[in-house]
C-alpha cells in the first residue's frame, strides 16, 4: 500500500476516493495503518479523499435509486431481501439510519437507493449523506491509524485477539438472532417515485 503512495504521489489520494466511491473499508484501515508505519501517506489527506468519495458514491446511488430502483428491483430480484429490510430501517430511525448504514452489514450496497425511491428529499439526503460520509472516513481513518501504531508498539497479537473475539461473539449472535427472528417479508411491489416506504406498505 504504501507502495502506491511512493509511486504515485498525490494522484494516489485520487485512487483512494475512487476505491471508497465504491465502499473500501478494508483499503482505507490498510492505507492507514501503512500510513502510520511509514509515513508516506497523510491521514488527513486521506481522511479527505475517502469522505469525497464515499459520499460522491451515495449521492450517485440515491439518484439511481430515484430514477430506477423499482424497475432495477424487478430486473434484480435477489436484491429484494436487502430493500426491503433496508426500507424498514429506513421508516423506523429516519436520519439516524441514513448517518450509520454505512457501517450495516448487508445492506450497505443497497441503502442510498432506498432512500432515493423511498422519496427522501435531496436536501436532507445531501446533508446527512455529507455528515455519514465524514463518519464513515474517520472511522476507519483513526482505526487503521491505532492499528499501524498496535503493530508499531507489539501489540498486534493482542489486538487481533481482540477483533477475532469480537467478530466470533457478531457471528455467534447474528446466529442466535437468525434461528428467533422469522425472515422479512418479500417485497411485493416497488415504490413510486416520490412515494414514502410508509405510503407503500400500508
């Protein structure tokens, strides 16, 4: 990784925004972490061009989703499953949903274009997109930071320890959860542009 950044200069900062216009998180730790350990790549400059690009990248889904989402639902039936629990999420937490599906599994690829053919208005979408993308960024910014300087002091055995924990109590729980919970319901019939998720399920 840093490697890119040697070779490239600041044209891999640009790689960078597009990587996260597509998701990367793992790219962004990594890019950090190596940041961390040898200097050539500022975290801030980073931090930057990954906002700028996950939120270019949302903003682009939700006006697909506007435009195309119920047709692309019909021509994509497999992505149903994940609308439909998305558009649930949606009705239920409102902004707080928008500011955190970025870091829902499942879901995430799906999320911009439930807001945009849910009738979300561009606006507010804009500004909570804008604020989530800047979480998004320094998350995982200042996570692969802290883990370049875990692996700088000695501490990368325990802390992936750590993460291996945590990621078996997750598997463990989603688990549990998914022999409990019944499986949502099939999406039935795709919203209308401008129609509200509420609108459509009653």
């Amino acid at each position: 990784m840093a490697e890119l950044w040697e070779s490239w200069g600041a044209l891999a900062y640009l790689v960078a925004a597009v990587w996260a216009f597509f998701e990367g998180e793992t790219f962004v730790i990594i890019a950090a972490a190596a940041g961390r350990a040898t200097g050539y790549i500022d975290p801030w400059l980073l931090l930057v061009s990954v906002w700028i690009g996950s939120f270019a990248g949302d903003q682009t889904w939700f006006y697909l989703g506007r435009r195309w989402g119920p047709a692309a639902l019909v021509r994509f039936p497999k992505a149903a499953d994940q609308f439909a629990r998305a558009s649930d999420m949606l009705e239920r937490y409102g902004a707080v949903f928008v500011l955190t599906f970025r870091f829902i599994y499942g879901i995430r690829n799906v999320a911009s274009a439930v807001c945009g053919v849910a009738g979300m208005d561009r606006r507010r979408f804009l500004a909570l997109n804008f604020l989530a993308a800047g979480l998004w960024a320094a998350s995982f910014v200042a996570g692969g930071w802290f883990l370049g300087a875990a692996f700088e002091e000695g501490y990368a055995l325990a802390l992936l320890g750590a993460v291996a924990l945590v990621i078996l109590a997750i598997v463990i729980y989603r688990g549990t959860r998914a022999r409990r919970v019944p499986p949502a319901p099939a999406f039935a019939a795709p919203l209308g542009r401008g129609q509200s998720v509420k609108a459509a399920k009653d």
